[in-house]
C-alpha cells in the first residue's frame, strides 16, 4: 500500500541505532544538551538513576538524536520511526525527547562525520511514534503541504487520552509519551520541561518533552487501513487554553510527566469520534487562521486523493 502512493520503507533495526549512538562523542552530545538549555528548555535533573532524571540519561538521549539523524542521512529517509518500547527500553533511555526535537524545524544542528555537512538544515526530519507507518506516511505529506503553503510544518502524532466539558464544550486531553516538537508548545523551547519518564514503563528513563500546546487552529487527521486500502478521516478543530488548575487535574488523572493538548473537534461530538476512530492515535497540525486551517484541510485531502487514498470529511468543515 506504501509502495503504491510512491512511499518505500527501509526496514532498519534497534541494534544499528544503539551501535550508531555509541559511535557519538560525548563532546557532540554535549553540544546538542548546551543548545537545548541556551533556548531556554529546563530540565527537572537529580541523582538517582532509577527514580529520578539525570544528566547522563539526557546525554544518552542526544547521542540518539545524532544517531537517529546520521541513519536517516545514509539511507535517504524523509521520515523515520524510531520502535523503542520493546527491546530499546532496556537499553538506552526514552526516545521521545528525540522525537520531539527530531519534529521541530528548529532544533538543534547535526553534521555528518565525515564531511561535517549539516544534515537536513532548515527542515523538520518527521518521526511517526510507534513505528506507526499510517501516521509517517500522514506527517510526511503534512510537512511537503504546509512547506509549500508556507506554514509552519512541525506535526505531533497525539494519543486521544479522554475528555471533559468545560465551559460548556467538549474538551479532548491529548497526550503523548514526551514526543511534541516545541513550535506546538506554550513559550516553545522556553515552555517546556524536561522530566523523567514513568519507571514503569521506562526502567532506564530518559525526559520528556512537557508542556501545554498552544492555543491555535488546527487540521486533526488519521491514515488507516480497512477494506485492503488505506484511508484518511481529517477534520477541523481548534486547541484551547484552559484554566492552570484545570491543566494540571487533566495531568494528575492521566501522565503528568507529558505534554497535553486541549482539543475542541469542530463539528463532531465525543460519542461520535468514538464510534468513528480507529486508534488512539490521531495526527495534529497547526494553522495561522480558521481560513488557512480550512483551506489547507482541502489541499491535504486533495493530495491524498490523487495518491489513491480515501478521505472522509469528519466534523463541520
């Protein structure tokens, strides 16, 4: 099904990743670590390896970062997915500060080894979480769509926690595993928060990349597979700002390590996204307007329906 939307997948392994991170030097990581604090992004560090964030573990998370961007150089990748749950985990700490930076237009520079050319300058390199190819294939054409319309491209692939009314509208608390670009967040690199990740699920830890999304319009989708063909639901919707005290319930009763959206579907109810959705995840990107948010909505649905994907208008458009 990639192949025939002219998408082909190099199927990479964990072990080339690890082996790559430990080509990094401790001075390059150290680098991309200064570069991340100049701009402001705080780190909740302490000493305790099992329990606590350290600096170690976010230099580990850098190295990543370099490897991750050198793989993706050598094999000719527009997007990469990174499959850290299960086998990484109990190597190296969480990939998902990677993630978030690797999906950010501004992030810090990589070069390669030999030629010290910078890697993908000026660009977004779009990771999808969870090796979630549907979701790679959704930023890939997400980020050559909002680039030609001269918008800003950085996507985030959200899991749809739950939800509450507030002020009288259905509020929808997205969260991700720590894996936000900082263009989505309050203050950018400035409003985020560096914390470590749940010792369950990640025994050897790693930061997050925490913060609340900004308020702004924005163009909500999901590519799937049914009926031996892929798919894509899209719609409008509009991130909110809430009261402080209310944000920080929404994190006390889901992850509070995470960074969260707060999402009105323009158009749709709560039973009705339920019925329709066919993962947690869903894809979110921003616009400068309602206008520019509608009229982007149609040329991404325009583009996949050229490529032989199905769309489905959801929600008010």
């Amino acid at each position: 099904m990639l192949n025939a939307v002219g998408v082909f997948k190099e199927r990479l392994s964990q072990s080339a990743l690890y082996a790559k991170m430990l080509s990094v030097s401790d001075a390059e990581a150290r680098a991309v670590y200064d570069w991340l604090r100049a701009k402001g992004m705080k780190f909740n560090l302490g000493k305790d390896e099992k329990t606590e964030l350290t600096e170690h573990q976010v230099l580990m998370q850098c190295k990543m970062y370099i490897a991750a961007m050198r793989i993706a150089d050598e094999f000719g990748c527009d997007t990469i997915g990174i499959q850290y749950q299960q086998g990484l985990k109990d190597l190296t700490p969480a990939s998902d500060l990677v993630e978030g930076i690797l999906n950010n237009v501004d992030r810090p520079p990589v070069y390669h080894e030999t030629t010290g050319k910078e890697l993908y300058a000026g660009n977004a390199l779009p990771h999808f979480n969870e090796v979630d190819e549907c979701a790679g294939l959704d930023a890939l054409i997400t980020n050559r769509l909002w680039n030609i319309l001269g918008f800003a491209p950085e996507t985030t692939l959200h899991d749809v926690r739950w939800g509450r009314h507030i002020d009288g509208r259905f509020v929808w608390i997205l969260e991700i595993s720590g894996a936000v670009p900082p263009a989505h967040l309050v203050g950018g690199y400035a409003g985020a928060i560096g914390e470590r990740q749940p010792a369950m699920y990640f025994p050897l830890g790693g930061s997050t990349l925490k913060g609340v999304s900004k308020p702004g319009w924005i163009v909500w989708s999901r590519v799937f597979v049914a009926d031996n063909r892929l798919n894509c639901d899209i719609g409008l919707g509009e991130a909110i700002e809430v009261p402080r005290e209310i944000a920080e319930d929404n994190w006390k009763q889901t992850t509070e390590q995470w960074p969260m959206m707060h999402l009105v579907m323009r158009g749709i109810t709560r039973d009705q996204f339920m019925a329709r959705h066919k993962a947690n995840h869903i894809q979110v990107v921003y616009a400068p307007s309602e206008a520019d948010a509608r009229r982007a909505l149609f040329a991404k649905a325009a583009a996949m329906n050229e490529l032989g994907i199905n769309v489905s208008f959801c929600g008010k458009i």
